[in-house]
C-alpha cells in the first residue's frame, strides 16, 4: 500500500471548507482511505493511528492542512497529484464565495480572461441580447434559452458566422465540447466520433449509445432545433459539420436532426460530398431522396446511427449493424408474443408517455409502420392530433415536455409527476395494453429517478392487479454507467420491479409496437 | 471555428446556477454571473443605443477624463450674494431638484423657516411660513447655482461660502461652512441657538477662515482627500480624518492671522470639534469635478444625484439642465436610541454628489470605521464598492482604495450600465427627522431609486435618434 500527503502550509481554510476536501479526495478513483485534518498534535496523532505516516505529516504545524491518502496497489501518486491541487483550488475559491460575483460579461470577464464559452440560460426575452454581447466579447455561445425569436437568432447566427464563432440554440439543452458535457449531458467516453445535433434529446441518445457501445466522442455540437429550418439556413449546422471535418480528433461524422428543410439538406450534401471522413445522419424521416447521391449514410433510428458510426469507427463493416439488429428484431418478436399472451382481450392500446421531445417523434416513425390510428400531441408523419393532449385516445404517443405541459413546471426529464399521474390515468384504463416510457439521465436530469418512478410503478401494479389485468411497462433508459444515477443501477432497480428496459428507445420502441402486433394476430 | 476543440474551455455562466456547480464538479473552470434583468427592456432604445456606442464612448470617455483630471481646491471665501452666480436678495439655494414651498418636506420647511430669520426677513416662524408661502422668495436648487449643499442645503445670501477652483478647467463651485450636528439648519432646526451660531460663523469663524486662507494661499483639495481615503474616510459619511488634515493646515495660519488668542481657540476648537466640517468641502470638490463634464454631446455619464428630501433628482452630462426625477426613498438605516424609520425623512441633500464624483458609498471600501454604524459588515462594505465597478467607465487615477491594493474608486455612472445591469448607485448617508428641527435620527445606506435613472436612460435614447435624424 502506498501512502502520501499534501501539505498547503499556512492558509486559512474553514472547517466547512475542509470537510468538502475531505470528501472530494476520498472520491478519488484509486484512494482507498484518506484523512485531511489540520497539523495540530492531536490530529497528528489521529492519522498516525490510522497509518497515515509520511515525513511531511510530521513536519507539519497547526497552521497548516493535511491531506492524506491511502492508494490502492498499481495506483501511481503522480496522477492524483493534479487531482489533489484542483480541489485545493475549488475548496479555496468556494471559501471565496460570498465575495462578490461579476454581475457582467465584462466583469466575469475580468475574472476569467482567457473563457471561451458562454453559457446562457436566463428568461428568452434576454437571452438574445446577452448572447451578442458575448459574441462581441469574442466568445463562443450556448443559448440554453429558448423564446429567442427566429430573426434575433439569425442575426446572432449571422453574425457569430462573421467572427467565426459558435452559437448552439436556442433552446440547445445539451453539448459536449472537449469532453466537457454542457447543461443537460451525458457523462460519456471520449472518442473519435464527433456528433452535429438539431436535436438535444437525439443527441444525448446517440452519445450514450456510442459510449456504451465502446465508442466515444470527440466533440457533439448541439445547434437547436430551428437552425435546420428555411428561416435560418442550417449555419450553425454546416459549421458544426465543416468545424468537425477539421478537427483531426474526429473521424466519423453524425449528423443528428428531425427532418431538415430541403434547403437545408442541399448544403448538407453539398459540404458532405467535399469531405473525406465517413458521415452517418439520422434525420427521422423516409423521405431520404435527397440524400441519395451523397457520401451520408442514412440511418432510420438514433440507435442505428449510433451503431453505424461505431462500425466505421471501429473500422468494421457497416453490414454487421443490419445483422445485429435484424437479430435483435427476432429476440423482440419473441419477447413480444410471451408479453401479448398475458394481455386479456380489451388491452388493446399502445399508451407511450415520453419526457424526450425527439423519442416521441421516433417512436411515432417506429410504429407507423404496424400501428394504425397512432395520436400524439406534437404529431409525426402520418399521426392524428390528439383531441386533448391531457387524454389518451386510441394508441396514444405524448410529449410530456411540449411547451403546454411545461407552463411554470421543470421539465419531466426532472420532474416526474406530470407523467407519473398520467401513468396512473393510463395505467386504469381497462384498453391500455403497453406503457412506454423513457427515462433520461445525465447532468441536469432528475438526480434519484427510482426514488420518484419505482412507487408509482408499485402503484400501478396494484390497480391492475386489482383489475385482474398485466399491464406490460416498456422503458428506454438514456445514459451512462458515469452518469451521476449511474445507468446499470437504474436499470436493475427497474427490472426489479418487473420493467422490462430496453438499450434504446427505438428498441423499446419496437418491442411496444410488436406486443400490440402480436396482440391483433 | 475548431479553435475552441484545442484549448482548454473556460466558461461563463449566466442563468441557471446548476450548471456552474455541474463545471465545477468536472474541474472545469467557470465564473457564474449573478445575472439580473435590465431596468428597461426596450430594444429600439437598446438598438439605438448600440449603433451608437462609439460616439458614446467617445464622449464618455471625454466626460471621464474632465472628471479625473479636474483639481479642486479652496482659493478664498465670500458672502453667497457676492460670490454665488445668481444669487440674489429674495434667493434661498436648497439641496435637490426644483422643490416649491409646498412640496418641501419638514426639514427643508424648517431650514427655510431658519433661514428666513437669519437673514432678518422674519421675525418669527409664523411670518417666515407666510413669507415662503407668498411667492415673494424664490427657490432654487444649489446645483444649478455651482453650489452644493447637505441635507436641506439651504444657503442664503448673507451666509458665507468657500470659493472653490477647479485648477485645471477654471471652473468655481461654492459651498457653506459645516455647522456641526445636534440641532443645526440643515436638518431643518431654527431655534434661536441654530441662528445665534450661524450669526457667529459669519460674524468670527468667516473672517478668521478667511484670513487663514490668504495667508495659506490654496488648498489643495484633492490632495486631502486622497490622503483621508487613506485613513480611513469615505468623505461623505466619515471626514474625520480629512477634516484632521485640514485643521492641520489652516491652525497655525489661524493663528499666526489673529490677534485674538481666545478668538482663535474658539475658531479651531469649532473645527476640531466637528468631525463632518470636512464634508462641504469634500461636497464641492466632487461638485467642481462634474461641472467640468457638464454638456459633452452623446455622454451618458451622470453628473448630478441630489435629493430634495421629496424627490431624488439626477441629470445627465449629454442631456444638459434637465432633471430626471423620482420619489426619493428613505435609507435603510440603523436608528439613534428613540428614533425607529417612522420617523425618517426620505432621504435629502446634495451630498450624494461625493458618490457621483466616485466617493462616498463607492469608495466605502476605504471606510472599515464606519461599516457598523451604517449597518454592515467589512466585507458587505468592500461588496458595495466592487459592485460600483459594474456602473462606472473608470477607475480614479487619484482616490485610491488600500483595502482592493490600491484600486482606484469607481468613477462616472454611467446610466447605461445602471439600466442595462439593473444595478444602482449606492449611497451612504445621515438620516433627518422628518419634522423640522430635531435633526439627525440615524445613519444608513440606499440605493439609488430607478426612476430617475429610467427617466434619464428614456430621454437619453430619445435625443441620440432625433440627433441622427438631423
């Protein structure tokens, strides 16, 4: 076992303070016991009892902290060192916190001369005017904000182009720059996959996807959904493009979106064909004329473009990706007739809540195929609108964070009881036969998703069982082992209670639609 | 555009505090900005204003360099109607924007009654209310007359002024002696002892002062303020030690000019026993500094805070002699034993010139002494001045603050920054009672009210489209 210290001789930290470090440190990957305590004798003493000895801790005064750590075997010291310091530094600056913050760019600025990026998230009406004094400050922009207008945005966008600068968003929820996830993202490996997204949520599936499938990524570009749009052209789009096919740390290129305007696709095409690294797109739409005499690879679903881009990645045969997934159909169908079989003869609806804007839209493309008479409140392809988006009606695919359930409410992908009531309401209608349900971890998403999901779930099963019915419970889960909830944790604790989770959400998809095939046979 | 892909990101926060700490929690550096909503949102004013930022900078910057490199001292003294431009028999000057009889509070009312008598025009309040009332004595604000007075700031003609130069731009400002606290005019008292004592700072203390004076020649007044910002004064809640500093010049002058020795104990005594005789003096230098940025086309740098105990009035160097107004606030204070905000006055006088001019509540970093008095901690007090920075185009070449290694005060508002980052000028003040005469009931700090500085930002906006227009 190896032991060693840090002293930092001399400053003034408060107890509070040091208690932070103290739990920082024992959290560091490799350390299997630490201490970080004052020099005073008796907590010498202390450490010296629990085989903390180094001659720096002998040394040490009063006055001065101690951090001490135990290593596991194999663990080299050097690399916990830059930890060590990072948090000294955090700790100190956080002691500094009730100095008084830049209430400016330029100010914070002043602070932080050398930032690049600019993070915005305050009221809509705001935003704008915020995010081009950033630019004009020469830094990059994420607009988390949405209720931007589209002209503000163009002329943003237009002027960022000017300066060679980035603005992702409005209403951009996720990014991931220099491995960095931004707002609401995945904690996922770094890779040679670089990601371009019109859509956050599509993003954050393809990404975790792409890490849990070995994979990583070098960059993910979120632009906002209207960049693809006539109005705006697509410019942050095609820079994101042009800027990954620069990026020598990249060499797949995803494109992510729902379907863009044919303008927008023309450039796309145009940008692509001069470019020598292989690009997948995924625009969840069939008509792919467009594309046709491109260099993109067409996927149907995030999960396929996900793959295709590990296959290329990896320098495998994009083929393997049918097989795999044609396989997969089988296990499905398979799964799908055990789940029918229970269902008795009035279950006949397919009920799929979503939290994920872009999983909606997907799983409607999914389950046109089979499903007729499919209504959703944000309706795709061939869907109906639903007549009150407050009540399923018929096979009913809803987007619990479409702008009017989200009036003065966090967003489900936080806030679950939106849909753990509908759940409810869905889950007593004697037709239901499915619940389909996504789940989105990650930075900024609900913290503890089993603590608000798994009672409600119970609840459910009580009242069908009441009624003497099963009711099958279908559930994406997006994100990753890294992830703050952890996804493997998540998962069992869903399993445990008789969810059946999918790796994805066009799998889970698929595997609704086919009970309710099955079902009709 | 792939720059970024290659350095380390840095990034700055703005809205929603949980993506900070999630930065923080992968050691990536960040600043969260403690954000808030603009006073105004209008985005044509904010347009115009944004297609006009080099000429406003420009005159900013012009309007700033006046301000900074003015330097006031004292060159003499004088009587209000001999030295005072305009001023005249039936003139009384009060603090603030234009205020009638009517709409005075009662410390204004009360320093106007006093006023009356000394001057001899009434023999009793009754008839000194009567004569107010008539319309036979004419108001006018101190500011407009390059005066500057506190609290009621009532200065008539009889009453002796300093006469101060601004070195470098010639311009004059005037000023009356401090009277001392306890009951005394400018917190509206009129007693016989309030009249007896102005009568002997113009029969004694004047005479004496003025002699020194000469005998001294000038007196530098940025010198001593910059030293007493030093010591521990913000000059406009605290000028202990700049009133120390200008004892020490003028005691051996008052007495080397006097054959009087009692007579000129009494004079130094009455200064040294004044911890705020300073305080009109560190008033009409910031006063003299301003008016030399006055009327430079396109600046938006304010040039006047005064409060007339109704109303609180600003003006703006590129909008000329119009005042933006709004009801004046009272102070968030800490009370003398007996006196609770009931009693308040809002707030009043010319002495939020010093904050103006970058002293005062901006530079109470410098003033650790007197952060409890008006409730506060050191740390609250260093707070108030580094926020200041947000509002001001310059740091002063001059004031400079031990405590933030030697920064110099924040300098010029900049009503663009007020309304653009909803943050206002912050003042420290004496708080009067709201009836006449009993005087000052405690002591505490403001911010500024937003409807002046909305006013002002309207008709500033207003003038640089139809200036463009032409």
């Amino acid at each position: 076992m190896n032991i060693i210290s840090f002293i930092k001789r001399g400053e003034y930290i408060d107890s509070i303070s040091i208690m932070l470090i103290a739990k920082r440190v024992a959290e560091i990957e490799g350390v299997t016991d630490s201490a970080a305590v004052m020099g005073t004798a008796e907590n010498k003493a202390m450490l010296k009892a629990s085989g903390f000895v180094t001659p720096e801790i002998l040394q040490a005064g009063e006055m001065d902290l101690i951090v001490a750590l135990k290593l596991r075997d194999g663990v080299e010291p050097g690399s916990i060192t830059a930890t060590v310091r990072a948090i000294f530094k955090t700790a100190k600056e956080q002691d500094g916190e009730d100095t008084l913050l830049p209430q400016s760019i330029e100010s914070a600025l002043k602070t932080l001369p050398d930032a690049n990026l600019a993070m915005i998230s305050v009221a809509g009406r705001y935003a704008g005017d915020l995010a081009m004094k950033s630019l004009e400050q020469g830094l990059h922009v994420m607009l988390f904000s949405d209720n931007v207008s589209i002209e503000e945005e163009i002329e943003l966008k237009k002027f960022a182009s000017s300066r060679h600068l980035f603005v992702m968003g409005p209403d951009c929820g996720t990014a991931i720059i220099n491995g960095v996830p931004l707002a609401f993202a995945n904690v996922v490996d770094r890779g040679n996959i670089g990601v371009v997204a019109a859509s956050g949520t599509g993003l954050q599936e393809v990404s975790c996807l792409i890490s849990n499938a070995g994979c990583g990524i070098s960059q993910a570009i979120g632009t906002g959904g209207r960049d693809v749009t006539k109005e705006v052209g697509g410019v942050m789009f095609i820079e994101g493009i042009r800027a990954l096919a620069s990026d020598p740390s990249t060499h797949v290129v995803l494109l992510v979106s729902k379907p863009p305007a044919a303008e927008v696709v023309k450039k796309i095409v145009s940008v692509a064909n001069g470019i020598q690294k292989p690009i997948v797109s995924v625009f969840l739409d069939a008509s792919t004329a467009l594309l046709k005499d491109s260099n993109i690879v067409q996927a149907s679903t995030l999960e396929e473009a996900a793959l295709l881009s590990v296959a290329l990645a990896k320098n495998e045969d994009p083929a393997t990706v049918g097989k795999l997934l044609k396989k997969r159909r089988s296990e499905i169908a398979r799964i799908a007739k055990t789940e029918a079989a229970k269902l008795s003869p009035k279950q006949k609806y397919l009920r799929a809540l979503y939290s994920g804007g872009t999983f909606c839209d997907e799983a409607q493309l999914i389950c046109q195929a089979d499903l007729r008479d499919l209504h959703s409140n944000t309706p795709f392809g061939s869907s109906k609108k639903l007549r009150d988006s407050s009540r399923s009606q018929g096979h009913t695919i809803v987007d619990l964070g479409d702008d009017e359930f989200t009036v003065g409410k966090p967003h489900p992908m936080i806030d679950y009881s939106t849909r753990n009531k509908r759940i409810i309401t869905d889950a007593e209608d004697p037709e239901t036969a499915v619940l389909l349900l996504d789940i989105v971890l990650g930075y900024g998403a609900n913290m503890s998703p089993l603590d608000d999901i798994i009672p409600v779930i119970q609840q459910m099963r009580t009242i069908t069982a009441h009624q003497k019915r099963y009711l099958p419970v279908i559930c994406s889960v997006t994100g990753t082992d890294r992830d703050p909830q952890n996804r493997s944790a998540v998962a069992a604790g869903l399993q445990a209670k008789g969810v059946v989770v999918m790796e994805s959400n066009a799998a889970a998809s698929t595997l609704a639609q086919a009970i309710i095939s099955a079902k009709e046979r | 555009m792939s720059q970024i892909f290659q350095s380390e990101l840095k990034v700055i926060n703005i809205g929603l505090r949980s993506f900070k700490e999630t930065l923080d929690k992968q050691n990536v550096r960040a600043v969260h900005v403690d954000w808030r909503p603009p006073l105004i949102v209008d985005n044509t004013a904010m347009a115009v204003i944004r297609s006009n930022a080099v000429r406003i900078e420009a005159a900013n910057r012009k309007a700033l360099e006046k301000i900074l490199n003015s330097k006031p001292v004292i060159t003499g003294m004088g009587k209000a109607l001999e030295v005072i431009p305009g001023m005249k028999k039936n003139l009384l000057l009060h603090a603030g924007p234009p205020v009638n009889w009517q709409s005075m509070c009662g410390p204004m009312r009360g320093a106007v009654i006093g006023a009356l008598m000394y001057e001899g025009l009434a023999g009793d309040v009754e008839q000194a209310e009567q004569i107010a009332a008539s319309g036979a004595i004419e108001f006018s604000p101190c500011h407009e007359h390059a005066a500057v007075g506190p609290m009621a700031g009532i200065v008539s003609p009889s009453m002796p002024v300093f006469i101060l130069e601004n070195v470098t731009y010639g311009n004059r400002a005037y000023c009356t002696m401090n009277e001392g606290l306890g009951k005394v005019l400018r917190y509206g008292a009129y007693g016989p002892e309030v009249i007896e004592r102005l009568k002997w700072m113009e029969s004694t203390l004047y005479p004496s002062l003025c002699r020194a004076i000469e005998k001294v020649g000038t007196i530098d007044l940025k010198n001593i303020i910059a030293q007493a910002l030093q010591m521990g004064d913000e000059v406009h809640n605290r000028n202990r030690a700049a009133t120390s500093l200008l004892y020490r010049t003028l005691a051996p002058a008052v007495l080397q000019t006097s054959d009087d020795k009692e007579m000129a104990a009494a004079v130094l005594e009455f200064i040294n026993r004044n911890d705020h005789f300073f305080l009109n003096l560190s008033m009409g230098a910031s006063k003299l500094s301003l008016d030399a940025a006055r009327n430079i086309r396109d600046s938006s740098i304010v040039v006047a805070m005064a409060r007339n105990g109704t109303e609180f009035g600003v003006q703006l160097s590129g909008t000329g002699s119009e005042w933006f107004t709004g009801p004046s606030p009272v102070p968030d204070a800490l009370y003398f034993t007996g006196f609770t905000r009931e009693d308040a006055n809002p707030d009043i006088g010319d002495s939020s010139v010093t904050e103006t001019a970058g002293l005062g509540g901006f530079a109470i970093a410098s003033s650790p002494a007197i952060v409890q008095f008006v409730g506060g901690s050191t740390k609250d007090a260093i707070n108030y001045t580094l926020k200041m920075y947000e509002i001001t185009d310059a740091e002063n070449t001059v004031y400079k603050i031990p405590y933030l290694n030697f920064r110099g005060t924040p300098t010029g508002i900049d009503v663009i920054k007020v309304v653009g980052k909803n943050i206002l000028p912050f003042i420290d003040t004496g708080v009067a009672h709201k009836n006449a005469g009993i005087g000052q009931i405690g002591a505490g700090v403001l911010s500024a009210p937003a409807e002046p500085f909305m006013k002002a930002f309207i008709t500033f906006a207003d003038r640089l489209t139809t200036q463009k227009e032409h």
